[in-house]
C-alpha cells in the first residue's frame, strides 16, 4: 500500500501546526518536528529508491573500474643493489 505524497506533506503540515501551537512546551515541540522529519524521511527513502542504479549496472561499472584499474602503468625501479634490505 502506498501513502500518497499529498497525504504525507499534509500530514507534516499539521505536525508543524501543532509545534507551532505548543510553542511553550519544548518537549512537545520536539516531538511534532521529530514526526516531521520522519515522515521527510519517507519521501527521501522512496526518491532514493528510485534513483538508485540497478545491479546490473553497478557490475558493469565495477568490470569497467577493474579493467581500467589493469591498464595501469606500472614503474619499474632500477636495482642498484644500495637497498639496506640487501643480504
């Protein structure tokens, strides 16, 4: 079941209404703005379900990361056996 946006920004909205009313009890006012960002929470968490890659192209990502991370140069030192390490 999914709750409209609608209905969670009216939902905030009379959160904040009652925060705005019980501007004299801090407690109170904490708990209406803690209901809020809750329910913010919500609308973020299904955005970012929604945009999040699929698997697939996280793998395709990862292959195209490896295969640039083996095209790397590598510099090959001289030995010019002055290495403490020696023996």
């Amino acid at each position: 079941m999914t709750i409209s946006k609608d209905t969670v920004i009216n939902k905030m909205m009379e959160e904040l209404q009652a925060a705005k009313n019980s501007m004299n009890n801090n407690l109170e006012v904490i708990n209406h703005i803690s209901k809020v960002k809750l329910l913010s929470e919500l609308i973020l968490d299904e955005y970012e379900g929604e945009h999040q890659p699929k698997i697939n192209e996280v793998t395709t990502l990862n292959n195209e990361q490896k295969s640039a991370e083996g095209q790397t140069t590598t510099k090959h030192i001289p030995d010019d056996q002055s290495s403490i390490f020696d023996f």
